[in-house]
C-alpha cells in the first residue's frame, strides 16, 4: 500500500519518484491540494502552458471513456520533451483507467490526479493506494506546527520579522485552506515591505481569516435566514471539495460568538461595541449579516442551535457517506427558523 504520510509526503514532493509517476492528491484541504499539484506539474514538464506539454482532463468526462487516461499519458509529445496529464476527479469513477495505466508502466510522464475528500473504500483512492506504480498523498488542514513553517518561510523571502503578538494573532487566523492562508500571508508581507517588522496593527488591517475564508457566505447565510444563499455556497464548498464536517465546526465556532455576543447585549451592551471589539475582530463585510443574526436569534434560541450543531457534528463523523446531506440540512433548517424571530 503506498499512501504517504508526514515527512515521507514533503520528502517525495521535493524528489518525485520516477517509477511512480500516477500521483493522487485528495483531502478537505482545497487549496493544499492545488498547491501541490501545481508544483508536481511544475517539476514535470517544462512548460506549464504549452498543450502539447500539459494535458488536462475532467474526472467525470472521462469516466465515460477511461482508457482514454492511457491513450493521452502513453502519447509521445511532438516536439519531444516531458509530458504531464492533470486530472480533475469528480464524483464519478475512472479507477479502471488507472489501474490500467498502473500496469502499463508509464515513462516520461506524470499524471497528477487532484481530488476532494475520498474514503478508504473509495475506487480511485484505493486504485492507487494498491498499485506500485502511483501513490495516495492526503491533503489535510494545516497543523500549528505547518503553519509556523509557511509563515517563516514567507517571512524569511521577504526579510521581515515579526512581533511576537502579531505572530499569535496572525496564527489564529491561518489555516483551513492552504492557498488562502499562503495568500494572505504574502499579502501581509507586501504591505509591510520596507519597514523590517510586522505589527500587530499590521496584521488586524490586512489578514482576513484564511481559515474562514470560503465558509463565511455559508454560515453568514444560515444565520441571516438566507437559504438561497446556503445552497448555493455549499454546492460550490463541496465542488472545491471542502469536507462538510469543517462547515459544521465553522457553524459551532460562529452560533458560540452570536451566543457569547447576545447575552452582552441582553446586559446592556450596546450592538455596536459588541460587533467592533472582541477578537478576532469582526471583518467590515460581514457586519449587516451578522447584525442580522443577533436580531433573529434570542439567546435561548442560540443556546438549542449550539446544541443542534454538535449533534449534527456528531452525525457527520458517524455517517461519512452522508455527511454533506447533514451538514447541509441542518444548515437549511437554521436557515429557515431564522425566519422565526425571537
């Protein structure tokens, strides 16, 4: 079985291994997945965008036709030179095409297959686990100690240090999507060119919170009683391949805040102090949805919404094949009884 894992994963990605050229990258990580594949791709030919270099292939068209995964990774280039094919997976099968292929034994060639979340028992994901001509590589959210390593790599390129209270609040902003987080980091190191340490300040005007990025909409949405909003930002959350169990923790993170934030106003405190203090601080483009949710929701409503969400949590773990239908049915149902206020 070859699925690597840890140091085995960042070890192959700096010296891919020749003899297995069909390269699996799956995972709730989106971003880390397209990172990934991005430099194998890179590493593989030596012009990204010349066609005849690069082929890219849709996952559920060629299910309809897998041996055609063979055809265009057995295709000697016109002009000579390496050759790569990219593959999008998507929720239809063509594990017969690489198991095919993995018996082949293919030369000048890497085919980089880029998936969402699969299980074990997965067709495509166990294909390549079982041959030894191609390799499972996980993508999953980055850890502390990941995140410790982007962040000084970042810094280290653009010659900037860092304060120490910037640094943990730019950590708590970090994560969840690798992409995201490698982006604003670089946008932090831009606006603070030339002046040798970031700040505090530096990070709270710049960063958003990368590990929320692409979740916002949702969770926003539930709790605002927009349910067009909610289906249609978890169909693109599932395409993008984000697992829907980090869509409920998003939704526990959030329904926790509006908790905490309601019973400060039932004390007295006014909204308006409630939403501009605290921390993380509240990015400017969410405030109308989240001024929304605390007019919808009382703090005993809140109180069974956490409760709903750790239920649903619970479910996602214990029913993986269904947890997209529950994450976003309870999404929708909050959805809708924000509608009901009070």
């Amino acid at each position: 079985m070859v699925a690597l894992r840890g140091k085995e994963i960042d070890a192959f990605l700096a010296r891919p291994d020749a003899g297995r050229p069909i390269i699996l990258l799956y995972g709730p990580d989106a971003g880390l997945v397209r990172e990934r594949a991005d430099a194998l791709i890179a590493s593989a030919v030596d012009d990204p965008n010349d066609p005849f270099s690069l082929v890219k292939l849709d996952g559920d068209e060629l299910s309809a036709e897998p041996s055609r995964l063979v055809d265009e990774a057995m295709t000697v280039p016109l002009f000579g030179g390496r050759r790569a094919v990219r593959i999008r997976a998507g929720s239809r099968s063509f594990a017969s095409g690489v198991d095919t292929l993995a018996e082949m034994g293919v030369k000048d060639c890497r085919i980089v297959i880029e998936a969402g979340e699969l299980r074990p028992e997965s067709p495509l994901r166990k294909a390549c686990e079982k041959a030894k001509a191609a390799v499972a590589i996980g993508c999953y959210p980055d850890t502390e100690r990941d995140l410790t390593k982007l962040m000084e790599d970042e810094l280290r390129i653009a010659n900037l240090r860092i304060a120490q209270d910037a640094r943990a609040a730019l950590m708590s902003l970090l994560g969840g999507d690798r992409q995201a987080s490698r982006n604003e980091l670089r946008k932090l190191t831009l606006y603070a060119h030339g002046n040798g340490e970031i700040t505090l300040d530096d990070v709270m005007s710049v960063v958003a919170d990368a590990s929320e990025l692409k979740l916002d909409p949702i969770v926003d949405g539930a709790f605002a009683g927009r349910p067009d909003i909610v289906e249609t930002e978890f169909a693109k959350a599932m395409i993008a391949g984000t697992y829907p169990g980090v869509i409920i923790s998003a939704a526990q993170r959030q329904a926790a805040w509006l908790h905490k934030s309601a019973l400060a106003i039932a004390d007295g405190q006014p909204a308006s102090a409630v939403l501009d203090g605290g921390y993380p601080r509240l990015h400017f483009s969410r405030k109308p949805a989240v001024e929304t949710a605390l007019r919808n929701f009382s703090v005993a409503r809140l109180a069974g919404i956490i409760e709903q969400l750790a239920t649903a949590a619970l479910d996602t773990r214990k029913q993986s094949t269904l947890a997209a239908a529950i994450a976003q049915r309870t999404l929708m149902a909050i959805a809708a009884n924000a509608k009901r206020r009070g």
